[in-house]
C-alpha cells in the first residue's frame, strides 16, 4: 500500500516562515477558513488561546501550511508547525529544490535578500548547488 506524505518543518514562527516559504517556491499559502474556527471555538473544541492573529487573519497558532500550485497530485503539503525552542544544528532532511543550473546564482540572490543565508556550495561533476538556510535556519539546497 502506498501512503500519502507531508512535509513538516519545525518553527517557532509558522505564519510568517510559511509565507516566506510559498514566496521562495512560487507556491500558495492554504487559507485558513476563519468562520470554521470561530465555529468551533463556539462549540467548546478550540479556544481562543489555540488562535492568532496573521496579516489580519485569524489562524490557528500551531501551524500553517502551503501546496503548490498543481495541489497535491503534483507535491506533498508542507506544514510549518510550531515548536517553542529554536533550530539549534544542521537539518538532517532538507528539500532540494530544482531550478536549473541557469538560475541558481539568481535564486540565491533573491532568497538572501528575502533573509536567506547561504551555508554552502556545493560540486560533484558537472552538477553544483549551493546550500541556504530559510530566515529561521532551516537548509535548501538549490539546484
């Protein structure tokens, strides 16, 4: 049997890195359906402690989450899922993202400026990529 996947990165900060995530990516932040939470904040399923406020959005504090714009028959949903302490060492998973030896210095270029910081650059045969970590730490290679 094969299994559906999503991509979960730890933050301390989902809303922002998540919009910061869709930019890099050309993808699209999922909206969050504000009636439904206040729905379920009235019937005693959520409260308002579980809640914030982004871009001037109610959202549910623990997460947000982006999907590329084919949806998910094309890639997996990746969730920016809060956690309270900090990226403290390297990624043991990482995404590499494609997008053409051709484009690779540009990328670079608008991601740092977005807050990106590049770790690493990388080559084995005619193939190079360059290493970056996303505003909060978190690395991409692109290539």
């Amino acid at each position: 049997m094969a299994f559906d996947i999503q991509i979960v990165i730890d933050t301390q900060d989902p809303h922002p890195l998540a919009d910061w995530w869709a930019e890099a990516l050309g993808w699209q932040v999922e909206r969050q359906d504000e009636a439904f939470i206040r729905s379920l904040i009235e019937k005693g399923h959520a409260s308002e402690d579980d809640t914030a406020f982004h871009r001037g959005n109610l959202v549910w504090k623990e997460g947000a989450a982006i999907r590329h714009p084919g949806g998910l028959e094309r890639a997996p949903r990746v969730l920016f899922q809060l956690v309270p302490e900090a990226k403290t060492v390297k990624n043991r998973v990482h995404l590499d993202v494609r997008v053409g030896a051709d484009n690779i210095d540009a990328e670079v270029e608008r991601l740092v400026a977005k807050g990106a910081t590049v770790l690493h650059k990388g080559r084995q045969g005619p193939t190079w990529w360059v290493t970056i970590a996303d505003p909060e730490g978190n690395e991409l290679c692109l290539a």
